[in-house]
C-alpha cells in the first residue's frame, strides 16, 4: 500500500498587505498633516532709542464724605459739616491743581447716607477751582 504523502505548506507570514498597509498611513499622515508657514521679513521702520522723560503722575484725591456731611481730603479733615463755601478744601485744590494741572484726579467717595447737598456742596467747590478729572466712588 501507498502512502500518499501530504505536501507541508510552508509557514509564514505575509509582509505584502502590511506593507501596503504602512505605505498608505504614510501617505494619510503625510497629507493631512499642517505645514508651518514661515516667518515673513517685515520691513518696518523701528524707532531709535531716544530717552524718554517720565512725567510722576498725581496721586488720586479722594473726597470721602460722611454721614455727619464732615469731608475728609485723604483721610484729613476739611472745613467744617455746616459749610457750604468750603474754603479749605477749595485751597487744597487749588494747590493740587497747580502742582498737577489739570491731570488731577478727583474722586468723590460719598457715604451710604450721605444727603444730596452736601455732594452738590462739594462738587460747586470742585467746578470753582476748574477740576477737570473728576469721578465718583459708587458703593454696590
């Protein structure tokens, strides 16, 4: 009797498909990948080092009235809570504005309770003296 004899099929692996496989990942990432422009030449005219002169700018006065209509001009007190001409504080103003000029900032800081007039007291003194930068304090 004859033994047929069965053909071994050899064992192995396959590198076409992967290689195709890599092949077109390389592609993909190739395209879709961003290119980096580069940096263009700007032909712009620079300024040349020219000294500059620092100007000190004023420090803010702060016009905090209080409920007893008492004015404090940096926390030092001003004229008296049943003054209308405010004659201290218009002097103080005046002496800011001419150190500072009109750059002078103002800022009126009036308390929670504190009644219309005597705001409209303070704000007549600073129109008087031609304050020019002035603002209000608003409590939230």
């Amino acid at each position: 009797m004859e033994f047929i004899e069965e053909a071994e099929d050899e064992v192995g692996l396959r590198m076409d498909s992967m290689m195709d496989c890599v092949f077109l990942l390389l592609l993909y990432f190739m395209c879709s990948a961003q290119i980096i422009p580069e940096e263009k030449y700007l032909g712009l005219m620079m300024p040349g080092g020219v000294a500059s002169t620092t100007e000190t700018l004023p420090a803010e006065l702060t016009l905090a009235i209080t409920e007893t209509g008492q004015i404090l001009c940096n926390e030092l007190e001003m004229d008296t809570p049943g003054s209308r001409q405010l004659p201290q504080l218009k002097a103080k103003l005046t002496q800011c504005l001419e150190m500072f000029g009109e750059k002078q900032p103002v800022v009126i800081h009036p308390g929670p309770e504190v009644r219309q007039q005597r705001v409209i007291d303070v704000v007549n003194a600073c129109a008087a003296v031609g304050v020019k930068n002035l603002s209000f304090y608003a409590n939230f």
